[in-house]
C-alpha cells in the first residue's frame, strides 16, 4: 500500500479537520472480480460488458486492458477496435452485489455516515468515529486493509475535508493509493491537476476548457465566473466551484437505490436518430436483464437526453404494469425519444435511460394499491 501525503505537515495538523471526509473507490471493480474469480483472466486486458459484437457497452475493464485505450462506457465494439485480444466477459451483476455489499458492512462498522454512490464507490464522514478513532489517515488504511482482507480485492482512498475533495485524491494514485488532501493544503493539492480530474468533466468539456485556455484546475480557478457561465451554461459555475475546492455537500446515509439507469455520453454529439435508437435497444437489455436479476420492477421508463449544448431534459412515462421484457422497454423510450426530444433535429450528446419508483418483486404482493409504487418515482 503506498500512502503520500502532499503536504509537509506534520501528523499533528491532523486534528484541525473541520471535517473528515473518505471516499473508498474499488479499484476497476468488475473486472477485479472477474480476475479473481478467474485466475485465467489475471495480467490480461478483461472488458467486462458482453459480447464486442453486441451494441452494449464496457462496464469496466481491468488496467490491462486501459492500456490499450479501453474506457467505461465505450461501445463494447469499439473497445473490440482498439484490442482484438482482450478477452469480453458477460457481467455477473449478482456477483458484484454482493462483493459490495460485503464492502459497504465494512465501511460501515467505521460511522453510520456512509453514502453509497454504486456498487463500488462510497464517502465516509469520519469526523466522529465509532470507536473514536481520531486520524482519518488511519482509518482509510484500516479499511483498505479490511476490505483487502475480506475480498482480496485492492480499493483506493481519498482523505480530505470535503466531499469533492476526497474523490479527486482517491483517483490521484490508483490502484491501491492512499492519498491525503490535509487542512491548508487544498489549493496545493488542486491547482497543478488537468482540469480532466473534476469529476463530471469528460472529453468534450475538456477540450473546450483547453480551447479557452485552462488547462488546470489553478487555471480555471481563476477564470472569470461570467467567461465560464457564458461558454458552458449552468456547468460553468460548478466548474468554477469545483476547481477552487468548494463544496459543502454532507455525506447523506445510504439509501437502496430506487432506479436501474445506464447512461452514456457519446465521443461525438450526434444527429443520428437510428443510433439513437440502437443504444436505446441496448439499454433496455441490461436494465432489463438487471431487473431480472436483482428481483426488482419498475413502471416508469425515463429517458434522458442532454443536447450539444448541454441543455439537459428527462422525460417519462409511467405504464399501467410493469413490463413484460426489455423490447417494452425500448418501444416506450423510442416513443419518448421521437415524440417528446429534438434528437435528430439537435444534435445530441448524451443519452440515458432508466426505470424509476423501483421495488422488489416481494414487496409488490404487501402493496395495497398499485399506485403506492407509482408514486416512489425518482426521476433521473
Ligand atoms: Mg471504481
């Protein structure tokens, strides 16, 4: 395990956190699972999603195979292009489950404040530890060890006072890092950082922040809010926050998530409504397939679409029973998709699909009326 620190500080600043904040991130979890489950698998590029000749795309895919340029949520066809010998493997979502069930137990014998964001990310307030544990440092290395021991799966770990600031410091050295963002050393820890590393800021804001000349976060700090809003709309000013290390954001408890969703941001902003369509297809299969598996039903097909321009819409329809297999699904979003977007008329840069007011099959025959789960409805 390698810890850095960033700072020179000395161990005893560690009592001035305002607040403890840890995000654990498994590291390339699915395709780590497969590794260990498959010895066969170990040092080769694995793409977890399915069949390369499918329209799916890559779950995740092990460092092997990021090597060759394979990414999560590339078309599973394209990740084929850039490695012919990867090796594509179906996900075992039940799988995975209950590996991250496993992880979360043990996140949460550290505090009550766990908040899990999918199956293999989560954020700690450690501020008041269970057993009054007072270094953050500490704990983050205890539960990495804890989970190495309990999954012989490797996690890496983000400390720092803020919950933005805990997730870009657990990316900063994976696999298996421990980085700490100390009190004082925020902007240190920030400001030489590509402006890649904010979360939410994928190829197409990237080059459009080079294109204004902020190649680092220290950069788009200091860029004009009005310059920022003015190119990039409502993300501007999450930008502008973000790269000056604001964010008050509390770790929120979790909850069982009440929504099966897939989302996808494409390489190019696209008018082309048949592959549109074709993604649609491919999203109903996994949330369908993953519907089955988790024993969950849902009516609401939500769709999402966000355009060129990053104007984001959802739109939903609730059926009157929950449908019958994934081509329902898929009917319903191409409806919304033709009827209800400008998707073929406005080039589109995002496309999402999910099912909301999510429940278990179980608990259906306990409902009084039908409408008690329409109205659990989370729109995306
Ligand atoms: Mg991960």
């Amino acid at each position: 395990m390698r810890a850095r620190s960033k700072s020179a500080r000395s161990e005893k600043d560690a009592g001035r956190w305002t607040k403890k904040i840890i995000h654990v991130d498994m590291d390339a979890f699915f395709a780590a699972v497969e590794q260990r489950d498959h010895a066969e698998l170990r040092a080769k590029p694995v793409v977890v999603g399915g069949d390369p000749r499918s329209r799916g795309v890559v779950s995740t895919c092990s460092y092997e195979a990021r090597k060759f340029g394979i990414r999560s949520a590339m078309p599973l066809s394209q990740a084929y292009r850039l490695c012919r010998h990867a090796v594509f493997v179906k996900p075992r979502f039940e799988v995975y489950r209950e590996v991250s069930c496993r992880v979360m137990n043990l996140l949460r014998q550290h505090t009550d404040l766990v908040e899990s964001v999918s199956l293999d990310e989560a954020y700690l307030d450690v501020s008041r530890h269970r057993f009054g544990i007072e270094d953050p440092v500490l704990i983050a290395a205890l539960i990495k060890q804890n989970i190495l021991a309990a999954t012989r799966l490797t996690a890496s770990a983000g400390v720092a006072g803020s919950m933005f600031l805990a997730k870009v410091a657990s990316d900063y050295q994976k696999p298996d890092g421990l980085t700490v963002v100390r009190p004082g050393t925020e902007n240190d820890f920030l400001n030489p950082l590509p402006v890649r590393k904010i979360p939410g800021v994928g190829p197409v804001i990237e080059k459009k922040l080079l294109g204004m000349g902020y190649a680092t976060c220290g950069e788009l700090a200091a860029a004009p809010l009005r310059r920022l809003t003015a190119e990039l709309g409502r993300h501007g000013e999450y930008l502008s926050r973000a790269a000056r290390g604001l964010d008050e954001r509390e770790v929120s408890p979790w909850t069982e998530p009440k929504q099966s969703s897939l989302e996808e941001t494409f390489d190019k902003d696209t008018l082309d409504l048949e592959f549109l369509r074709g993604r649609l297809r491919a999203y109903a299969e996994e949330i369908y397939e993953d519907l089955l598996k988790t024993g969950r039903v849902g009516r609401t097909i939500v769709l999402k679409v966000k355009y060129a321009d990053f104007r984001l819409i959802t739109r939903s329809q609730t059926l009157t029973r929950e449908p019958a297999c994934s081509e329902e699904i898929y009917r319903v979003a191409a409806a919304l998709l033709e009827e209800k977007t400008r998707a073929g008329k406005d080039a589109v840069r995002l496309l999402g699909l999910g099912i909301a007011g999510l429940v278990n099959r179980e608990e259906i025959r306990t409902l009084k009326t039908p409408d008690m789960f329409a109205s659990q409805g989370i729109l995306l």
